[in-house]
C-alpha cells in the first residue's frame, strides 16, 4: 500500500487512531459482562442438567430395586462468578428431603430437584443427608432393602 502524495491525510491519522483506540477501550466492559453472563448461564444449565442426572439415576434405582447401583461422575466447577458450594443428597428415610438433591451457591442460592415419579429415598449410609464441598467428584449410589423399604444409598468415591 502506498501513501499518496497529498500529505493531508497523515493529519488526520492520530486523530483517527485516537477515536478508534477510545471506541475499542469503551466496548471492552460490555464484553467482558456478556461472557460472565454466557459462563453464568453455563453453569445453571450444567447444575440442572446433573442435579436432574442424580435425581434420575436414584428413582432407576428404586425401580430396579436392592442390590443395582449406579455412579456418576459429576463436575461443578465454574469460571463465573456464581460458584458451587455443597452439594446434598437426600435426608434420613423420614426427612423432608429424603427425595430430594440441591446444590448451594456461592451467591446464597440454592438449586433442588425432587424424586417425585416415582417417589424414593435417598440417604448417605449412616441414614443422613450426604454432603460433598468439593466440585468435582464420583458419586456411587446404591439400592437397598431397609425395613420393607428401598433406599438408595449415596457415597463417595
């Protein structure tokens, strides 16, 4: 590319380079909050999809009944600001979230899903709710007969 020979148009270049360099500067905000958002919504639908996995997989136990297991590998790791905090898993037999899995948010929020077609219980294996700090781990769950009743038992590993 060659510069012509009216020099009139080298004036102008610091000023246009300048404008350019302010437009580019002012559109980085807005991007970096529209990727945060795209990664947020990443991971809510990433925390649905295995809260549904842990949930599905205790209600196929229950069906199939004692002595089937299952083990998931689930990841809640995150890159926004909203983060995985705990992670429970039922109740004792008679609690009132024996059916259910929620995962806690660093934000204070709470996502839960609940076994209701069919209805099942779920428990670690000293019959409380099983909980786990860490992102990313194994889960084993298995069915057993307890007092006429199937449960699934929740553990680590």
């Amino acid at each position: 590319m060659r510069i012509s020979m009216d020099d009139r148009a080298l004036e102008s270049l610091p000023l246009k380079l300048s404008i350019v360099a302010v437009v580019a500067s002012m559109s980085v905000l807005p991007a970096a909050k529209a990727l945060d958002g795209l990664e947020t919504r990443e991971f809510v639908k990433r925390v649905e999809m295995q809260l549904d996995r842990v949930v599905t997989a205790a209600q196929i136990l229950t069906v199939q009944g004692p002595g089937n297991v299952r083990t998931l590998s689930l990841d809640f790791r995150s890159a926004a600001n909203i983060a995985f905090e705990q992670l429970r898993v039922g109740d004792r037999p008679d609690g009132p979230n024996s059916s259910s899995a929620s995962v806690l948010l660093n934000n204070g929020g709470i996502m839960t899903r609940i076994a209701t077609d069919p209805g099942c219980v779920i428990c670690s294996e000293n019959r409380t709710a099983f909980v786990a700090g860490q992102p990313e781990f194994g889960l084993r769950m298995t069915a057993v007969l307890d007092n006429r009743t199937i449960i699934v038992l929740v553990e680590m590993v």
